[in-house]
C-alpha cells in the first residue's frame, strides 16, 4: 500500500504558531490628509448647527420665559401683550407637510420607478435632467404659479372633495354651501391644500431624485436571477429594486419632509393667515412657523423679534427630530437588506 507523506510545516515538523498579521500602512501622508479634511468638514458642520441652535435659544429666552410652556399650547401671536404661541401655526406647518408629502411621495416614487426601469434608453437622459431643473426652479416661482392660476383655476377640485368625503372632519368646511350653485368658491381658496399641493410640487424633485439613484444601484446578478427564474418585470420591482432602495426611498421622503416644513415664500404667498388651529384643509386660511416669521419680521418689537426668535427654535428642533429619526429608521434598513 503506498503511503501518502506530507511534507512538514516547518524544520521542526511542527505548524507555526499563531501571530497577529502586520498592519501595514500605505505610504505617504495623503490619506491622512484626506482623514483631517472629512473630519473637519464634519466637527464645522455640528459646529455650524450648534451655534445656529445656541443663536436661537439665546435670542429667545426672553420670550420664552415670559410665557414658559404656555408658548407651545397658545394659538394667539400678540407678542406685545404677551399672549402668544405656535399651537395654531405648528400644527397648520405639519399639516402643509402632511399634504405635500401625500402629493409628492406617490408622484416621485412613480416617476423614479419609471425612470429607473421602464424609459427608453434615449428618453431616461431628458427625464432625469428634466427632474433635476425642476428641483432647479426657485420658490418664488412655484409661489407666483400658485397664488395667481392654480388656486383659482382648480377650486372646484377641493369644493369636489370637500362634497365627496365632508363627513370626514379634516375635509369639511363649514360655511359652503354645495346644493347652491351660485355660491362663491373662495371659500376654497388661500388654504392649507393649496399650500401643501404648491409645495408638493417642490419637493417631488428632491424625492425622486434621491430614489431613483437607488434604485438604479440595485445589483444586476440579483435581477438577472429573479428574471432567470420566471420574474416578470413587475416582480422583479418588487422584489428587488423596491427592498435595495428601502432606505432611499425613506431617505428621500424625510429630505422633502424637511424641505416641506421650511418652505417660507411659497406657503406665505398662498395662504391667508390664521392665529388658530385650523384643521379643515380645504378651508380658507393656514399657517406656518416659517410664514409667520416672514409675516411679522418687518413689524415686529424688540420683544416680538425674540418670540420669533423661540419659534425659529422650535421649528428648528422639529426638523433635527425628524432627520435624526430618519438616519435611526435608514441604519435599521439598509439598502439591500430585505431583497432575496
């Protein structure tokens, strides 16, 4: 029988011992360099948003002292007479958002799925170019197209909506009269669907934008395979491209999120303003934080300058809640992390 002989390890016949491996460097100092320069850009972003929030809490910590937390329950804004709030105008600044984001999110899910997967090669430039000058178009502008055609050509769309589905209370609006066909639709006008809808408008580009570069980073072999194994394109979205751009398509809607909740020329360009909460969308008059201090920084009083000042803080700190809620659900869903 022939004998099969290993040759040893080493001299001794024994294996070598276990030794941790030798880190070796790269030489030169660039990719120190390159460590210095994002640390540094880093520490003077945190630094920047630090100084913005100490700038803001000390400018309004008069305001706040002479109402405490009354300032986050009263619906007034009479700062002389120190009687005033963001009850009215945070709750109408979320419900400009809700429907921004009710507007924008299917609008630019669809469309990056569209680009992404189903465009012709030679159309898929001018679309994607496309969405991008729309992100492009200054506020200003969204503003004027709202305020002066929008509204006023499309009031019978919220007077539909509001006959359709008033026995919801949020769509509701008291004081129209629907069987009178010669009532005045103003009613309908300057309100909170108005605002959201104009602002939809702006953020859709940013949310599609955001999405579509994740779908489009869906790995190939992955959808090779779904295809090899009788997916049908649809399938294939569904259970490819959608799970790897989860937290894209997350990601996305917390930027226009953020975007929806500061927009200031556009919402105080459309609405008329209200110092109450106002719960029906489709009724005259909203409000917002950014709005109100666009509305009364020309007027305002030494001391009404640091109650805007509170109410700039407070818009701020919602919007860090939000971002940092966003970063918590995107490191709990990572892209790629749920396709097959």
């Amino acid at each position: 029988m022939a004998q099969v002989i290993t040759a040893p390890d080493s001299v001794g016949g024994a294996p070598p011992p276990d030794a941790p491996r030798r880190k070796i460097r790269p030489s030169g100092g660039s990719d120190r360099v390159f460590r210095l320069v994002l640390r540094t850009a880093g520490g003077a972003v945190l630094a920047m948003m630090a100084t913005v929030g100490l700038f803001l809490g000390t400018r309004g910590a008069e305001a706040f002292g002479a109402v405490g937390w009354d300032f986050f329950t009263t619906q007034a804004w009479e700062p002389d007479s120190v009687n005033f709030g963001i009850a009215a105008v945070l709750i109408g600044t979320l419900l400009i958002a809700a429907v921004a984001l009710t507007i924008a999110f299917p609008m630019a899910l669809g469309m990056a799925l569209y680009v992404s997967e189903y465009a012709p090669r030679r159309l898929k430039g001018f679309l994607t170019s496309l969405i991008d000058l729309m992100a492009a178009v200054p506020s200003v502008v969204y503003g004027l197209f709202g305020a002066t055609l929008l509204q006023w050509e499309g009031l019978d769309i919220p007077r539909w909506l509001s006959i359709q589905f008033g026995w919801i209370p949020l769509f509701s609006v008291s004081g129209s009269d629907p069987d009178n066909p010669l009532a005045s639709n103003t009613v309908y006008a300057t309100s909170t669907f108005w605002a959201g809808l104009v602002v939809g408008f702006m953020v859709m580009p940013f949310i599609c934008s955001v999405m579509r570069e994740s779908f489009t980073q869906a790995p190939q072999g992955e959808r090779e395979g779904a295809y090899a194994l009788g997916a049908t394109r649809w399938g294939v979205i569904r259970s490819v491209v959608l799970p790897f751009g989860r937290s894209g398509i997350i990601g996305g809607t917390m930027l226009g999120l953020g975007r929806a909740l500061g927009e200031t020329i556009a919402v105080a360009m459309i609405i008329t303003p209200v110092y109450l909460i106002q719960p029906h969308i489709f009724e005259q008059g909203a409000h917002s934080v950014s709005a109100l201090i666009a509305f009364k920084w020309g007027e305002a009083s030494p001391f009404g300058l640091s109650a805007l000042m509170a109410a700039g803080l407070s818009l701020f700190a919602l919007t860090l809640v939000v971002n940092f809620a966003a970063s918590a659900v995107i490191a709990r869903s990572r892209s790629g992390q749920g396709s097959d």
